[in-house]
C-alpha cells in the first residue's frame, strides 16, 4: 500500500508558502471532479482554501491573504476579479480599491505626489473582501452606483486617512474644486 504524500495535520512547505493540511477529499466519482482535492490553511495569513491536490507541489495554489497589490492590498476572497473594461460591479470595485491604495503605497516616482505622502488607508480597508463589503456605507455611495466616474475621497473631512468614515462619493469637479482649494489656498 503506497504511503500518502500529504497527511492530515502536517504542515508542507510550498511555491507560494507553508500550508497545514487540515482535510483530504477523496476522489469523487462527479464529472469535474476527479482529482483529489484538500482543504489547506496557509499557515502565515490563516487564509483556508479547498485545492487540487496536484496543484499544490505546482504552487498553482494561491493565498488571497498575500499583499500583492502595492505591498498592502490583498484579495482576501475567493471571487474571480474580471478583466479591464469589463462592465461589472466587481472589476468597478476592484479598480476603485486598487487605486486608492495606489495614491497611498504605489511608487513615490510614479505616482509623484506629494499631498499623498502622509495619506494612508484604513488596514482593514488593505482586504478587497472588507472594502467591497462595506462599500455601501460610504457616503454617496447611491451616486457612485449611478456614475462610476464618482471619486472617493477623504479630504471633504480634512482626513489623512481613507476609511468608511472619512470618505464620500463626490463629482469629478467637486474633487477638482477641492484639490484646488487645498493646494493653493491651504483650506
């Protein structure tokens, strides 16, 4: 009888980090469904997934909890991000989230700008899963949903901070308007 490679409650070092087996699934006899799969939890984020077993020695298996959106910013749900120019609540979400953290954590020379400098944005606003999911609290938010050109922003509340209570949905203008205002006349 052959030994099995991943056993129940060891932990493996991966491409993509340590895992805990916690779960084997033996085959299933369901179309689709052939292959042995595991439920996982990497052991860094805690993030648990159920896997193909022959994805893991592949590192074809993925801890949404990693930042790999400017160092901070993590998926944090298993919901598939579509492409660009891809008219969908989720991608609409996603590219409002990413460039909020890209003001804040991308690169000083590409972003080259210095009001954003001492800007951060809420940790629990770092989870693309918390910020969709509370996206609906922000002010404007009715707006937005109409008008996806709309600007979060937070200086309306003179904040250094993006979070759920410092934010508002405001026009393009609006935001233009208050930019101007803050940095040629210090209001």
């Amino acid at each position: 009888m052959a030994k099995a490679k991943y056993i129940v409650g060891n932990e493996y070092d991966t491409p993509q980090g340590k895992i805990k087996i916690l779960e084997i699934i033996p085959k299933s006899n369901l179309p689709g469904h052939s292959n042995r799969r595991a439920v996982i939890r990497f052991v860094k984020s805690g993030w648990v997934a159920n896997v193909q077993m022959s994805n893991i020695p592949l590192g074809k298996i993925k801890d949404k909890r990693k930042p790999t959106v400017y160092g901070v910013g993590y998926i944090d749900t298993s919901l598939k991000i579509p492409k660009r120019n891809t008219n969908s609540y989720i991608r609409t979400a996603y590219d409002l989230w990413a460039n909020m953290l890209k003001r804040c954590y991308g690169d000083k020379a590409s972003r080259n700008w210095k009001y954003y400098n001492d800007v951060t944005v809420d940790k629990r606003w770092h989870s693309f899963r918390h910020f969709i999911s509370t996206l609906h609290m922000v002010k404007g938010y009715d707006k937005w949903l109409k008008d996806s050109s709309m600007h979060l922003d937070k200086d309306l509340n003179k904040s250094k901070v993006y979070d759920i209570n410092s934010c508002v949905f405001m026009s393009a203008a609006d935001n233009a308007k208050l930019a101007c205002l803050k940095r040629w006349h210090g209001r």
